[in-house]
C-alpha cells in the first residue's frame, strides 16, 4: 500500500521514501516508532543531496495510527526543512483513552498527542488533514479537535472530510465513478500538491 502511496507521488514531481515503523505494541512503545521516523529523515537530510532530494524541503505523510509518532518531533521541534505535514484518518490525539490500555502512562499519551504542540504564535509546516466519515469515533473525535486548535493557533491548514468514507479510504473505497470516488481522488490528489507546493 504505502509503496503505491510512493509511486503515486513520485509520478507527480515529489521523491518519496517510505519507511516501516516498528509495532508499537498497542501505543506501548510509540518512543521507539518515533525514533524510527526520525532517523529515516534524519537518513534522508544526510543523504539526500546524492538522491537529487532537497534535504531543506521534506513532508512527512502518514494515516491511521501513524500520526501520534510520525508528526511528533516536527509537531514539537518545528525543525524548518519539514515543510509540510499530511495525515489521513489518522489518530491525531491520545488523551481521549478510548481504544488504549489503562495501564499506559498519561504523560506518554499526552507527549505523543499531536493536538498538545498547536500553540498560538508559533510557526508550523502547513498540513492536509483529512477525515473518514464512517471511521471509528475515538478517531474521528481526535481529528475534529487537532483541526479546531490548529485553526485556533493559526495554523495554515487544509481540512478534507470525506463524509461516506471509510478507514483506508485509499484502498478499500470501490466507487470510483461516483461521488465516493470523486473524493477518494480529491483526497490523493490533494496529498500530491501538499506534498510538492512545499
């Protein structure tokens, strides 16, 4: 799926890289995933001048229980060569607790909550956010409230909401000839032109 993803950008201007985090265990172990993506941008700042890839001009892309260690060090560093961010029905807060475990600290939900970082007054990378209508709730929830405060802190933010959509929208979605499908391509094509415009 993700290669796909790849290619899919890649015919449109952009380099793609994509990585594959480590489980993290039912969120137990979201440090080690973060740690993970950044060392793959961290590889491709390095390395990216012999690939023909602008070090200074990277987006990171993720969906569904990606967001939380993903977009965390550029949520909360703000490193200028991360220009943009784009997340697809994905998890964009973790205090809400519905689907995870009891036994995991708040302060490690609360450090891997997208939402915690949009403060007023600080620059961020502009971000495509887009939601699944029919996704799960404690999802959906999430992304409702990481738009509002992101637009509450000025943040420049573009918000697609795919009403009849469902999880993996970009795969599963069969109707590619009417309305669902007109979005699922709005969806893709939108992610395309983030992902150059920055």
């Amino acid at each position: 799926k993700y290669c796909l993803w790849g290619q899919l950008v890649s015919s449109s201007g952009p380099a793609p890289l994509t990585t594959n985090p480590p489980s993290t265990s039912g969120f137990r172990d979201l440090g080690g995933a973060a740690q993970d993506v950044d060392a793959a941008v961290d590889q491709l700042r390095a390395n990216g001048p012999d690939l023909g890839i602008d070090p200074e001009r990277i987006a990171i892309w993720t969906c569904s229980a990606g967001a939380p260690f993903a977009l965390r060090t550029a949520l909360r560093d703000r490193p200028a060569h991360v220009r943009a961010l784009v997340a697809l029905y994905s998890i964009m807060d973790l205090t809400g607790r519905s689907m995870i475990s009891a036994d995991i600290p708040d302060k490690v939900l609360a450090d891997f909550s997208c939402s915690r970082y949009l403060e007023p007054g600080r620059h961020f990378p502009s971000m495509l956010i887009a939601r699944a209508g029919k996704d799960n709730e404690f999802i959906n929830r999430s992304i409702e409230n990481f738009v509002a405060a992101a637009v509450a802190a000025g943040v420049d933010i573009e918000y697609l909401n795919h009403a009849e959509g469902q999880q993996s929208l970009d795969k599963y979605e069969k109707d590619v000839g009417g309305e669902k499908g007109a979005k699922q391509v709005t969806v893709k094509e939108r992610t395309e032109e983030q992902a150059r415009a920055e």
